[in-house]
C-alpha cells in the first residue's frame, strides 16, 4: 500500500498545487471537490486515513474537508 500511498499524496499534491493561484480556501475547497468526484472510493478512504504530514498544506485542508 505504500507505493499506492505515495502515489495518492503526491496526486493530492498535484492538485492543490495546481489550483493554489484560486487563494488558499478556494484552492482547497476545489481540491476536495475534484477528489470527491473523480477518485474511486478506495482512494479516498486510504488518503482520508493516511498521515497528512505529506500533503502540501491545501491539500491537508482539502483531505480535511473530505474526512469531515
């Protein structure tokens, strides 16, 4: 699961960077949005169980957002 763990924390990573000119809430209100709407279900749990202290800090709050 590791490999597949890396592989998610870095998508997530990706994400937020990518949508971090929108402005922190916004970025990470959309990075949850996309992860809510595009990853299979498996995914999600693992990234919403997964140490956070990888994720860049929008896609922290975005992960945040998702576990509720």
């Amino acid at each position: 699961m590791s490999g597949t763990l890396d592989n998610l924390v870095y998508m997530a990573n990706q994400i937020a960077r990518n949508l971090a000119a929108q402005g922190e809430d916004e970025a990470a209100a959309q990075t949850a949005r996309h992860i809510r709407d595009f990853w299979d279900p498996r995914m999600k749990a693992a990234i919403v169980a997964a140490d956070r202290s990888r994720l860049d800090p929008i896609a922290a709050a975005a992960v945040e957002q998702i576990a509720g």
